[in-house]
C-alpha cells in the first residue's frame, strides 16, 4: 500500500501544476478487466503478437492471406473483455483531473477508449483507437460505436471460426472513397500515431504522470525522458515496480484503480484550501 508520505508529496505536485500530461499503458485498464500484455499470464505470454499483425486481424491475413491459427482466440477474448470494460476509479480519477482544469491531456498506449469514457477530452492515443476505422485508401477515420464494433466483431469470430478468407475480405467495412477499412490500431513494425504532438506534450508539462506501463516499446518509452529534459517533475504508479526509476521524483508501487483515486481527492482537499 502506498505510503501517506508518497501520496502527499505527489498531490502537491500536481496542486503546484501549470502543465500537468498523464501518459498510460495498459495497467490503467488493468483493473476494468483488460489483460495487460507483458504481466505474467498478459496477452504476450499467451499469444505472438506478430503471428497477429501486432494485434491487427484484417492487415495479417490480407497481407498474408491466411487466417493465423490463433486468431479466432485472440480476436473472442479481446471482444469479451472489451464489452464488459468501463472506466475504473483509476479512469475516473484521471477525467475528475481534467475537470478541475489541471490535467492538460492524455497520452495514451491503451486503444480501448476508456479514457474517453471517463471523460478526458484531450486524449492522445499512440497506438490508435479499436473503436475508429481507418481507411487504407484515403486515410479517412471513422468512429465505430460500441454495438457497431461488437457486431463486426461477432461476424468476424464466425468468418474466422470457418477459416473463410474471402469472407473476412468482403466483411472488411468500405470508405465513402470505395477503399477498404482496417480497425485504426498500431500494429507491431507500424508508425504510431500522433507522436509529434505526443513529444510536445511531453516537452511542454511541468509535472508528468506515468502509469501503467511497463516502457517496453518505444518510441512512447522516449516520451518521460522528454518530461524530464525539459524540467518536468515525474510522478510513476505501478503495481510491481519502478520502470523509470532514474527520472522519477515520485515513485509509488501500486494500483492506479487504488492509488490515483486517493492521491486525486488530497488535490482537491489542498486546492480547496488554497
Ligand atoms: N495499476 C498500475 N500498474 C499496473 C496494474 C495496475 N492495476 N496492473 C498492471 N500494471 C503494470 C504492470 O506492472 C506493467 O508494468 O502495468 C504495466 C503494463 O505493462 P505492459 O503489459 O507492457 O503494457 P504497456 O506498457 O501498455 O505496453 C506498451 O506494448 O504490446 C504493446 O501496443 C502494446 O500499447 C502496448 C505497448
């Protein structure tokens, strides 16, 4: 359990804040339910991300076409995760955060929307989103609601439980253009997303929150060190360790669905003070 000291020394650095920037990973969702991927029993421990295009179905079988042998696996575990996870108090804290007008924005590796959910408008999603579309003739995105998303999802199960390759082709969603649509998330080998505005985040935050994530893939991993070089203050929470410790200034070893939540409310009570 974090120490009082930890929570407080982190809550008045946030207080103290003029350019707060969160960057998360998977540990965030952790406790919605959504596996995280380099935990022990993670998705990477079960499955091999580049037999799965780094996660992405259509681009693995339409640039290999076939259908690999642990796609229908992968593909029923992540919709049944997906369509029982909401927001945790981990979430919450952090659009709670935004609200108050501290927190400036997200940097996220999660692709499940759930900071969306909890709020947070200015979310900047590296890794792509699994509930937007894009199309890989004009690049056009387009948003996927929750049922679109989950139907699609049924029906591709079935083509993949069939092994029907011309199927999963014809099910592959069109652009207004007539080109084909892919879910709009970053496979392993692919460019991520938004990195730009991510590095200026980054550079410009006085205090700089890392949670959940383990820094195992870069570039995101580069973005703490960009905090640091331009004199922000880290803050790290994560359940089994340190994984900045040589550029953080606060450390807490904990959940976020546990720990954020207490160190959000000591904001609010030194604010209300102020
Ligand atoms: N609270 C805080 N931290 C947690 C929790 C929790 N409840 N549960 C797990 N963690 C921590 C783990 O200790 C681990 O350090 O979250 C981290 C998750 O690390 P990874 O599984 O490696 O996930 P992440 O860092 O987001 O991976 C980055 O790798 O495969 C790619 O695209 C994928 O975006 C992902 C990227």
């Amino acid at each position: 359990m974090a120490g009082k000291d930890l929570i407080e020394e982190a809550a008045r650095l946030i207080a103290g804040a003029k350019n707060l920037v969160a960057f998360t990973g998977a540990g965030v969702s952790a406790e919605s339910g959504i596996p995280t991927f380099r935990d022990p029993g993670g998705l990477w421990d079960r499955f091999d991300p580049y037999e799965l295009g780094g996660g992405d179905i259509f681009s693995s079988i339409f640039r290999g076409s076939k259908i690999p042998a642990s796609a229908t696996t992968f593909v029923s575990e992540m919709l049944e995760v997906l369509e029982k996870a909401h927001p945790n108090p981990g979430h919450l804290a952090l659009g709670e955060l935004e609200r108050m007008g501290i927190l400036r924005s997200v940097i996220t590796q999660n692709i499940d929307n759930l900071h969306r959910e909890a709020g947070n408008t200015r979310v900047i999603e590296v890794h792509g989103n699994i509930f937007r579309l894009a199309c890989l003739g004009c690049g056009s995105k387009i948003g996927l609601s929750r049922e679109d998303l989950f139907e699609l999802g049924r029906k591709l199960v079935g083509l993949l439980q069939k092994g029907d390759l011309q199927g999963l082709i014809s099910l592959a969603s069109r652009c207004w253009c007539g080109g084909i649509c892919r879910l709009d998330v970053v496979g392993f080998g692919e460019p991520v997303q938004d990195m730009p505005q991510a590095v200026q985040e980054a550079r410009r935050s006085d205090v700089f929150l890392i949670l959940g994530t383990s820094g195992a893939v870069y570039p995101a991993a580069y973005l703490p060190e960009y905090a640091k070089s331009a004199g922000a203050k880290l803050i790290e929470i994560n359940a089994t360790g340190c994984y900045f410790q040589e550029l953080v200034d606060v450390g807490i070893i904990g959940k976020t669905g546990e720990v954020f939540p207490r160190i959000v409310e000591r904001v609010r009570e030194l604010l209300e003070m102020d």
